[in-house]
C-alpha cells in the first residue's frame, strides 16, 4: 500500500510532466500508426494536401492538447480576463503575460515537434507531399519523370516505361531529402533547450543551492497547501451538511477571503531586497494585507516559480 501511495504522491506532485511525457508518447506511438496503418497516399492531384493534413493537424492537436494540461499556465490565466480582478494581475502586465505565454507555448510544442520531427525521419509523408508539388530538382530535370511524380508513392500506377531502378531512386532522393529535415528539427529543438537552460542558468538571481532549496521550498509548500485545503474544505462540507440535516445553529467558519486568494494566485516577482519563496510567503510576511503584494520596488521574474523553470526542472530531475 506505501508504495501506490508513493507512486500517487510522485503522480501527483510531476502531473504536468507525465501528461507530457504521455504526450511525447502518444506523438511517437501514433506516428508509426498513422504511417503504416492509416496512411494511403491518393497518387494523385491530391498528394500534397493529403500529406501536409497527415503531418500538420495531429501536431497541431498534440499542441492544443499540450496547452490543455499546462497546469501552471491555468494557474495563471483564470480569471485573468474578469475586469473586476486587480490591475497587478498577470494579463494586465503584458510583458510578464508573454513571457509566462511564451515559455508555456515552448514547453506545449514539444509534443508536436517530436510527431513532425519522427513523421519526417519515417519519410512516408513527406514522400507523399513532394510528390504532388512536381518538383523538377527531385526527378533531375527530366521530363518523363516528372509526369509521373504524383505515381511515385504507387509504383503500380506509373504507365511510363519508368524503370523500376529509376523510381527507386526518385523515392530514395524524397526520403533522404525528408530524414534531413527531420534531423535538423530534431537538433534544432535540442539546441534551442540547451541555449534556454544555459541563459536561465546564468542570469539567475540566486545561486545554485539556493535555488535548489527554492524548489524544495515550494514542492512542499503546494504539497501542504493541497492537503490543508482538502481539510479546510471537509470541514466546512461536514459543517454546512449538519447545519442542513440537524437544523443545528450556524457556526462562524474562517475562509480566506477574494482577494486573499488573489493575491497568492497571481504569478510570482522575485525581489532581492526581500526573501520570500512564493506569493503565499510574500502574503504572510507582508504587514499591509489589503496593499498589493505585486509591484514592489526591486521586483523581477522569479528564477523558482517561472512555469518554464519548473517544467525543465521537472524533466531533468
């Protein structure tokens, strides 16, 4: 029983990063499927179409579905439209709206680019694509060939006198043409990861055990907050059930109030002259509750509680 429970709390506490490792899955999985299974390329004038519908729309829904489970995204953009919530909130500060924005929308494309990445190394697809563009450089400028291009995928249908050696070669050209591609995605998306790690790295305010401790600090504050709330929560159910069923006399019961939870939902600025870990310390240090705890001199993007920071992390540990 410990050890499920182990696996719960370890389910629990890295959900955004086994949805998206569920995700990475799911994109390499259903690309061998739809390649092998689903995918009959028409040999037609619809080649192209047909091909860039097989490529594109699953990255793009791997990438929406990315967004879906982005947990510290939600975090964040609830409420965020509603003209009653404060000025500070993060959709009013843009900069810190498209840097939370930006950072989420990466972390999302990583499920898509591995389908697009794989989808080009296999070459079925682009095999297809190319074939309906009639490209000349790939049949080497000649012109019987390049008649028979969209035929390419379907050796049966070429009516020419293509030998089969010739077609061969045409369809090995597309493939290696569409491996590269892959590859270079593939490398550009690695370097792209190191160069982000690398930058966040070195700008960081704090340093390295300190930053360490930080992350520690807020697993076990949110681990905490989620179980104080599941209790808070029993209790004022079971209060309001007996209120209900036993006609008993209302009891005064202490909730936080709107704005409090504002307050300690709202993206969190570091700020060196003060050393808070999280919005939820900021809150209870900070001697004028009913102020704004954002906008504080000295306030910059958190090294500890950036989404972008805590997904990377997430992955790497």
């Amino acid at each position: 029983m410990e050890y499920f429970k182990t696996v719960l709390n370890l389910g629990v506490k890295h959900q955004s990063v086994i949805g998206y490792g569920a995700l990475s899955l799911l994109a390499a999985v259903g690309e061998n499927v739809f390649s092998t299974v689903l995918f009959e390329c028409p040999c037609n004038s619809w080649n192209y179409i047909y091909g860039m519908v097989f490529l594109l729309v699953p990255a793009v829904i791997l990438f929406f579905l990315g967004h879906m489970l982005n947990f510290p995204l939600w975090k964040h953009m609830t409420g965020c439209c509603n003209s009653e919530k404060p000025r500070h909130h993060v959709c009013r500060r843009w900069v810190l709206f498209f840097r939370v924005f930006w950072q989420m929308t990466f972390v999302s494309a990583l499920a898509p680019l591995i389908w697009i990445a794989l989808a080009l190394l296999n070459g079925t697809f682009y095999v297809c694509i190319v074939s309906g563009l009639k490209l000349e450089h790939v049949c080497d400028h000649k012109e019987k060939c390049i008649k028979e291009l969209p035929h390419i995928p379907c050796p049966k249908l070429i009516t020419s006198n293509l030998s089969r050696a010739e077609i061969t070669q045409v369809a090995s050209f597309m493939r290696a043409e569409s491996q590269i591609l892959g590859w270079t995605v593939l490398g550009c998306v690695l370097i792209v990861v190191v160069l982000s790690t690398c930058i966040r790295r070195c700008i960081s305010p704090v340093s390295y055990l300190q930053l360490k401790f930080w992350k520690m600090y807020i697993e076990r504050e949110q681990e905490l907050f989620d179980v104080k709330c599941k209790e808070h929560a029993t209790k004022l159910a079971e209060r309001n059930i007996s209120i209900f069923f036993d006609h008993t006399k209302v009891e005064q019961f202490e909730t936080p109030k709107n704005n409090d939870w504002n307050q300690i939902s709202s993206a969190y600025i570091f700020n060196k002259k003060t050393q808070f870990y999280s919005m939820l310390h900021r809150f209870v240090e900070y001697p004028d509750r009913k102020k704004s705890l954002i906008s504080l001199e000295g306030d910059m993007v958190s090294p500890a509680e950036m989404p972008m920071v805590d997904m990377i992390d997430g992955f790497e540990s």
